[in-house]
C-alpha cells in the first residue's frame, strides 16, 4: 500500500509537491478508511480511494506519469547507453540556472507490514542518487544505496547483517531493478510490489490493447473470475448477461505464415452475450467486444483490473477513470473500493477525474480529495480539500468546487472576445 509520493522537477512541478494518502483525523465515513499494519506499532490510518481534480493541463496526468515512469525504469532495465525517460525536468528555467538539475522521487509504502522509504534521483543519462530504507523504531534504517564510480559504473552498497557488500552497476540502472532475478529475501518483495502496482490510460489506445491482451491470457482459464467480471458488467446496466473469452483455434493460427503471426494482437477473442425475447422465447447474440461501445470496453479493463486488485490488496492508479463512463458507474467503482465486504484486504484506488458529482459527502471524505492547479510560470501544485480551514464535512462540495472556491477549473474567457485582434478574421468570414 503506498503512504505518501513525492515529486520534484518533474514536468511541470518544480518544486517539492507531496500526494499522500494519509487520512485526517476526520469522524465522517469511517469506512473510507483503514489502519495499515506496519512494524512501529503506528496507529497509521490511510484512504482506501484518492480522486484528483483539475483544469486540463494542470499536472494532474504528470503526477500519474511520474509514478509511472518510475515502476517503469524499476521493471525494465534501460540499455547501458539510453537515456533515462524518468527524467523529464520543469522547462520554464532560466537557461542561465544551475537549480533543479535533477528530477527527484520518493515513496513511503508497506510490504508484508514493513514500512520502507525508497529514493530516487535521475539526471537524463546517470542516476544520481537511490536509497533504499527500512523504517524503525530508532530512525530509518538504510538497506541499499549506490555511490560514485567510474565511466559508465556506479558503485551499489548493501547494507545487511552488520556487513557491507559492493557491486559494479550500470549509471543508467537502479538498484532495485538486479533484484528481479537475483535472489534476496527483502528486495525480491520490493521490486513484486512496484510490479504489482496496476497502471491505467483509459485514453491511450495502445495500452489499452496491451493489457487487453494481457486480461485475456490471465481470465481465459480462470471462470469465477469471469463470472465475477460478468456480475461488474451487469450491475453496470450494460444490458449484457455474460461475457466469455475463447482462445483462436489452432486450425486458423496453423494457417497462417509464421512470419504474419505476430500481425495477431490477440490470440483470444471475447464475447459479450445479450438477451432479447422473440416468438421462440429467449434468445442470446453474441457481439465481439470490439463492437461494443468505449465505454462497455472501458469497463471490461477497468473491471478486470479491480478484480486481481481487490482479490490480492494491491494497488490501482487510473488516469481519467470517468472518461466514456456514466457518473453513475463511476461512483459504483468508487464504491467498491471502500466496502469493507467487496474490498477486506484494503486495495487502493487512485484516480483522474473531472466527475464532479463524486464530491458527495455520503461517499467521499475531505482528506480523500486533491486538485492541481498551474500559475501563470507554468508550475503546477496539488492541494487537499482537508488543507482548507473552516470546511466541514457538511459542505456542498460539488456546488463550492464548481463556483471556484477551491480552485482548479479553468480560466475561461468571454466568448465574446474569443476572436478580438486576429487580422484579417473580420474579413474572413
């Protein structure tokens, strides 16, 4: 479960912006909530659902990409001459300045009730900095960290057992990334949990089709989970009874060219079966789920998603969870995550949004809500609802958001001045 995330000079943040999950001592929805387990003995309460509002072009897909783009350069080792992608710097500096050369990360998170604080530093072709530690009664106790080398080698450190172990790595590679395949009782957990996390743009086609692919290949053999993807997709009022996922025969891929066969973007197929009554009864006609509308599509990948998420307590981050859903199914899937019955190992959901009918008392709590907002240098900034002093939990959230009071709505000008000093517009028309 992820505490807290820290970001710096990334894209558009400059500086230092903290995201925690961390709740506030609120008394309203209590089922909202959870104590996380850890080795301090803390009474550690955190948010089971996070939603994050603001104008277009706020930093609110940026904060998602930063987490992104670290469990990213964690599962996949770049080549030893690429550049870091996790390094993609605020742009509006002073050519002139020396500040902010790195961008910088940090995450505070719980693995098997252990507290770890894990930190990263990148520069475009080095990383600067990475320090894995472990949280204790006594202060944060350091497990790893890497320290200069040579040419294109940096020093990695472990420190275990009262001993000091040291390894050549490559500068453009973590730490944490060796610990896939090699063998360690602790950093194997580590580099599983920032596998685990599921990432979701619903607006990027292409990785949609990936983890389609990949929900495929994961459901196809395991029927209670589609049968429990199907009960999403009904309650959803979807007007489909079932869906079903089948394998391409063997006879159609023997038929093809070994050299065409990666033209297959999918070796399974799926099905959505509906109902309809006629003069024989009741009938069902199956439709591939490509014909489907993008939003019964949306909720077959977001439904398969929360469903691994939900059975094994791990965590779920979705850039623009409303987008071609109606505000009601959305709400539903906010629901989910914060019944204790659907939801009893305290998976968390983490989300994008412009659905503004989410900011309902009954569902959500201050602490739960953050919004981005740009000034007039570019530089973005989250805040929470529960930073606002004299807020109750009896506000009309929705109302107060949408008249301004909180912030993060776009600066809309006057239509009427929309095409003001434009030469030749007059003219044009």
């Amino acid at each position: 479960m992820i505490i807290d995330f820290k970001i710096k000079n990334f894209r558009s943040y400059k500086n230092e912006t903290n995201f925690t999950l961390e709740a506030n001592d609120l008394e309203t929805n209590s089922r909202n909530i959870f104590i996380a387990n850890n080795n301090l003995d803390e009474n550690l309460e955190l948010v089971k659902v996070a939603l994050i509002y603001g104008p277009n072009a706020s930093g609110k897909t940026s904060l998602i990409r930063a987490l992104y783009e670290l469990r990213r350069l964690i599962l996949f080792k770049p080549n030893y001459d690429d550049d870091i992608n996790l390094y993609d710097p605020f742009i509006f500096l002073n050519n002139n300045s020396k500040e902010l050369l790195d961008s910088e990360f940090e995450i505070n998170f719980i693995v098997s009730n252990i507290k770890y604080n894990y930190k990263v530093k990148v520069l475009k072709n080095a990383i600067s900095e990475e320090t894995l530690s472990e949280f204790t009664k006594e202060g944060l106790k350091k497990l790893f960290e890497r320290l200069p080398g040579e040419n294109i080698y940096q020093k990695g450190v472990i420190y275990e057992n009262n001993e000091i172990s040291e390894f050549d790595i490559f500068e453009n590679q973590l730490i944490l990334s060796r610990f896939n395949t090699e063998p360690h009782k602790i950093f194997n957990k580590i580099f599983a949990y920032f596998k685990s996390i599921e990432m979701l743009n619903i607006n990027n086609e292409q990785h949609k089709l990936k983890l389609l692919k990949k929900l495929s290949s994961d459901l196809a053999n395991k029927e209670y989970m589609v049968n429990k993807l199907s009960r999403i997709i009904q309650v959803a009022d979807t007007k489909i009874s079932k869906i079903s996922i089948h394998k391409v025969p063997e006879e159609v891929l023997q038929l093809i060219e070994e050299s065409d066969k990666q033209k297959i973007k999918n070796p399974y197929y799926i099905l959505s079966h509906h109902e309809f009554h006629d003069l024989d009864g009741i009938l069902v006609k199956q439709i591939p789920l490509v014909q489907e509308s993008s939003g019964t599509q949306s909720l077959f990948l977001l439904g398969g998603l929360l469903i691994d998420v939900l059975e094994n307590g791990k965590v779920l981050i979705v850039d623009e969870l409303d987008t071609s859903l109606h505000p009601f199914i959305t709400k539903l899937l906010v629901r989910i995550f914060q019944s204790e019955k659907l939801n009893p190992k305290n998976a968390q959901l983490i989300f994008t949004t412009h659905d503004v009918t989410l900011l309902d008392k009954d569902l959500i709590r201050l602490d739960q809500v953050w919004i981005t907002q740009k000034n007039k240098d570019g530089e973005s900034s989250i805040y929470s609802l529960q930073d606002f002093e004299n807020l109750s939990e009896d506000s009309p959230l929705e109302k107060w958001y949408m008249a301004g009071k909180f912030g993060g709505l776009p600066n809309l000008k006057s239509i009427d001045a929309l095409f003001d000093n434009i030469e030749g517009y007059e003219s044009a028309i």
